[in-house]
C-alpha cells in the first residue's frame, strides 16, 4: 500500500514537471520567475489538481490570467480533468540562501508550520517579530548573521549593513537603497535582515511587502481611515518594501510615492527590493522608477560557485543534524555547485531531493543519483543577461534617435526602422515573450511585435549591409 502510494505520489511530480516545462517555455523566463516559480502541487486526482502559492495576491493574479492555460496544459497529462484549485500555502518554507539555522524537522519538506506568530515544528519552536503597525512578519533566521557573503552578493550586503547600523535619529545613508536580482538570490534575506538589525539599534522599521502595503492602503480606503495608514507609515524611521514588482494601481502607486517622497525628505530611510532595476519595471510609474533610480541600485549577481558550494555544505550540515544517517560526499557535493547554478532556490531542492530519495529508497548518494534528480534544475548558461533596455539605449544612440522615439507612436522612417530593428533584437536575444516585449515598447500589441520580427527577419535576408549593422548591434550588445 505505502509503495503504491508513493508511485502515485511521483507519477504526479512528473506530470507536473511536464507542466511546468511547458508553461515556462509558453511564457519565458522572466513571467515564469515572476509568477510560477513558487507554485506548488499539493494533491492531484483525475478531476482535480491542488496548486498552492505562498500569497494571496498570486493565487487572485494567477487565476485571473493563467487559470484557463493551467487547465489547459495539465488536461495534456490528465484528459478527465475539470478544475485546478489553487490554494494559499499555511506554511513557511524553511531559509533559503546562506541561513545556517537548523532546519525544520519535516526536512523531506524544508517546510514548518505557522500557527498564528509562531512557526512550529517537531522539536522546535521559532516565534516571528510580532506584527507591528501592519507591517509583515519577519523570520528570525533571515539575518546578517546566517547570510553567506560572496563575490556575487557583497556589494549588497556592505551596503545593507550600512544602513541597517546607522543609529536612531542619524541621517539616512544611500536613500533609497534599492536591490534587485533574479529570484532565489537573496533579496528578503538582506532586507529581512535589515529590518532585524534595526530594531536592535532602537528604530522604527516597518517591513512590508507590496502585496501588504497594495491590501494595507486599500482597506484604509474603504475603512475611511486612509489618514492613520498614512500617518503610521510616514511615523516611522526606516520603511522596507519588498517584491515591489507587484505593486500595481494607479492609486496604490500614487500613495506610495507620496509616502516615498515625505519619508526621504524627513531623511527617513527606503530600503526596496524588486526582481528587476527601476527602469524595467514597465508597470510603474515613470516618477516612481525615477524616484528609486536616484538612490543607490545595487544588483545581486548569480551565485558563483564557491558561494553555492558554501550554501550546498550548510545545507546538508544542518540536514546531517536532522536525519541519522544522511551525508553527502564532497564529490557529490562539489559536482552538484557546479551544475546547478541558477539560485539559491534550486539549491536547497537539490539536497532535499537527495535527501528523499536517500531515506526512502535507501539508495546511497552519488555523482550519478545526483545527475538523475537535479537534470531539471540544470539551465543552459547565459554567458550574458542582455535587457531589453540595453536594447533600447544601444539602438538608440546607433541610429541617432531617442529611447522616447523607440516608445512613441511616431510613424517616420527614421523611427520605424529602428524600433522594428530593437523589436527583433528584443526577440532574439532576450526571453521575453511577445507580449512582455510588446509592453515595453509603448504598450504595444504582441502581432506588432510579431509584424516587427519577421519584417526584419525578410529584409536581412537580402540585404547584406543590414545584416552587417544587426550583427555590429548584437556584437555591442553582449560585450
């Protein structure tokens, strides 16, 4: 019974590996990233399948626009099926990137229970910061002192510490400070830990997420009590925002760049965290993104591989501590840092995939068992991550027309060309998806993008010296 339990049980993380192939290569990298990367499946069986995201502010965004591809793509594996619920996780994973805290008892998982403010397991009990002026709950294990420093996050982590020292009533230093990088490199744990330190040194440091500022704002709305949420926030001495990519509203965004603005002005600290710099983040507003870009914007790189080698060894310490029994060779260890080099996220499923398939199938831990469970966290390298503002700018100035041009609905030859040139460039060199490329030229609709790519696709073709400029363009773009 229990063998035939867990072959129903991987049958289904099968299927939904399948399905989140598809869906990545549907929507891109980025989208992926932004919106399924923390989808999980919880329960599945042929008439339905249980998704679970750790927000409420995902699970409404993505049954808005993603319920019916879901469906769509999980009846490829599962032809009865009529409904996916998706459900908001009670649970709080267990740390991530560089946390050395011993991990939760139900280390199959890297999950713990929340109760209230407390997140309990068996055999130990971690109480969260109590939820102060409405900001959200901090994990106690997300500080300066579990975070693992390396080539790739120490710029950001010097200035983190920097501002999270300075004393109660001193000057602001690096207002805002605003930290970006791809997900699973860190930025909750630095922000976290900013807030944490804080405190200690007697601040009044409220930490939020978008999703808990966008809710907080829009209660305070129809509560009538706008007045108190603004007041509370622009009371305090520094302000967190994390996952600013999520903002939206034109409403919400409007208060939160008043807020900006009186709490920099009062020479309060900003600290902000989002998955792109500000001028990438199309659904802001063009004041907000420049408010932010006037502050210090650092970028958390990739995770070289000596710092995931030192998170790899962390992690199964701690595991080793859990589990009787359960060790990982060097080599095994060693050749998993150098494979798996996305983010820190991917990581910490490498060794909890070891870790299953050690204790419950006994077999011992190899390079070769490595191989097998970690090929889907394995991604092709990208020797360089080019954006479609690099794009924008290098096009631009090649041509002798402005980034606004490129956007604008201008209808001229000597705009035209260009922006069918970056349009298609977009498309061949980055992975965003039509669409997304579309919303960053002007708002435009994918077929123009389309129409765009496939002009120039026909025109190179047969004409040598556009080929030769596309090729110069594409050469300044990736050195």
């Amino acid at each position: 019974m229990a063998a035939h339990k867990q072959e129903i049980t991987d049958n289904n993380a099968t299927r939904w590996d399948r399905v989140r192939r598809r869906l990545r290569v549907e929507v891109g990298d980025d989208v992926y990233s932004s919106w399924f990367a923390r989808m999980e499946i919880e329960d599945c069986d042929p008439e339905c399948v249980k998704l679970s995201v750790p927000t409420r502010f995902l699970r409404n965004w993505i049954q808005s626009h993603y319920n019916d591809r879901l469906i769509s793509l999980w009846r490829n594996e599962t032809p009865s099926l009529k409904r996916i619920d998706l459900i908001v996780r009670s649970v709080m994973r267990g740390p991530m990137l560089g946390v050395g805290a011993t991990p939760s008892k139900n280390g199959l998982g890297m999950r713990v229970a929340v109760t209230g403010k407390t997140v309990a397991s068996s055999g130990m009990t971690i109480t969260s910061r109590p939820d102060k002026g409405g900001g959200s709950p901090l994990d106690p294990r997300l500080t300066f002192s579990t975070f693992l420093v390396g080539r790739s996050n120490a710029l950001a982590h010097a200035a983190a510490r920097q501002v999270a020292e300075v004393e109660a009533g001193t000057v602001a230093r690096f207002n805002p400070l605003y930290v970006h990088s791809a997900v699973g490199l860190g930025k909750t744990h630095l922000l976290q830990a900013i807030a944490w330190a804080g405190e200690q040194n007697g601040r009044r440091v409220n930490y939020l997420t978008a999703e808990k500022f966008m809710y907080g704002f829009v209660a305070a709305l129809k509560n009538q009590s706008a007045i108190d949420f603004k007041e509370a926030l622009r009371g305090i001495d520094a302000l967190v925002i994390d996952d600013l990519q999520f903002l939206q509203g034109k409403t919400v965004q409007q208060e939160f760049c008043h807020t900006l603005n009186a709490l920099i002005d009062a020479g309060r600290q900003i600290v902000v965290a989002a998955d792109r710099a500000p001028p990438e983040l199309e659904t802001l507003e063009e004041r907000v993104r420049s408010r932010l870009a006037g502050g210090l914007v650092v970028e958390i790189a990739p995770l070289e591989e000596e710092l995931r080698l030192r998170i790899l060894e962390g992690r199964v310490a701690a595991l080793r501590a859990e589990h009787s029994g359960f060790d990982v060779p060097a080599a095994v260890i060693s050749h998993v840092a150098h494979q798996v080099t996305q983010n820190g996220r991917d990581l910490d499923g490498a060794v909890t995939r070891l870790l299953a398939h050690n204790q419950l199938s006994g077999r011992p831990i190899t390079v070769e068992l490595a191989d097998e469970v970690i090929r889907d966290l394995i991604r092709p390298s990208d020797p360089r991550r080019i954006r479609v503002e690099d794009i924008l700018r290098i096009v631009a100035k090649h041509y002798g027309v402005s980034r606004a041009d490129l956007l604008s609905s201008r209808r001229t030859a000597n705009v035209v060309r260009p922006r069918q040139i970056a349009m298609y460039l977009a498309k061949t060199l980055t992975l965003r998806s039509l669409p997304e490329i579309g919303r960053r030229f002007g708002g435009r609709d994918h077929t123009t993008v389309l129409h765009a790519v496939r002009k120039i696709e026909g025109l190179v073709s047969g004409d040598k010296v556009l080929a030769e400029e596309i090729e110069v363009l594409k050469r300044m773009l990736q050195e």
